[in-house]
C-alpha cells in the first residue's frame, strides 16, 4: 500500500510541473493557441522530467540489487511506478488536457 500511494505521488508531482509551465506559458501568451501552447510546455520540461526519473530508477535498481531482501520488492514497485508515472505525465495528461480544452471549446 506504501509503494502504491508512493507511486501516485510522485506521478501527480510530475504531473504538477508540466502543467504549471503550461500554466506559466499561457500567461507569456507567446504562443497562437492552446495546442502550441502545450507542446512548448513539454519541450521545455520532458528532459528535466525524464532526467530526474532516471535518476530516481538508477538508484531504485541498485536499491533492488544490492539493498538488503526487505527493501527489494518496495524498490521494484517504485521503480516501475517512476516509469509509468512519467510517461503517464508527458504521454498521457497534456493530450487529454488539450482534448478536454477543445471539447470545452466546441460546446
């Protein structure tokens, strides 16, 4: 259960700061619309995001290898927690936020 909540927060945390440099772009307002807006946030943060993710997975997997037995599930769990969070970060919540944004549009 740990491992699980531990998992969601770093996944929102993640999820936190690409929204908050769409938030600061939209305030800039250097961008034509919504859909350029976001994909600039994401150019300007996915290597940040990924960086630090893959330093967090590094230290999981020696967790996991070298650490002692009652660690070794818990740093599998979060290793393949910092994975899909971020990928759920960058892939999955800016595309529906500019889906949800051009469903709000249309009606």
């Amino acid at each position: 259960m740990v491992a699980v909540l531990t998992i969601l927060g770093l996944s929102v945390s993640d999820t936190i700061v690409v929204f908050d440099r769409i938030r600061e772009n939209i305030r800039v307002g250097h961008f034509k619309n919504f859909e350029e807006t976001v994909g600039k946030s994401l150019d300007q943060v996915y290597t940040r995001s990924i960086a630090t993710s893959f330093t967090v997975i590094v230290v999981l997997i020696s967790l996991a290898v070298f650490g002692p037995e009652s660690t070794r599930v818990f740093a599998i769990m979060l290793t393949a927690g910092m994975f899909f969070g971020t990928y759920s970060s960058i892939f999955l919540a800016s595309p529906l936020l500019v889906m949800v944004d051009d469903l709000q549009n249309k009606q």
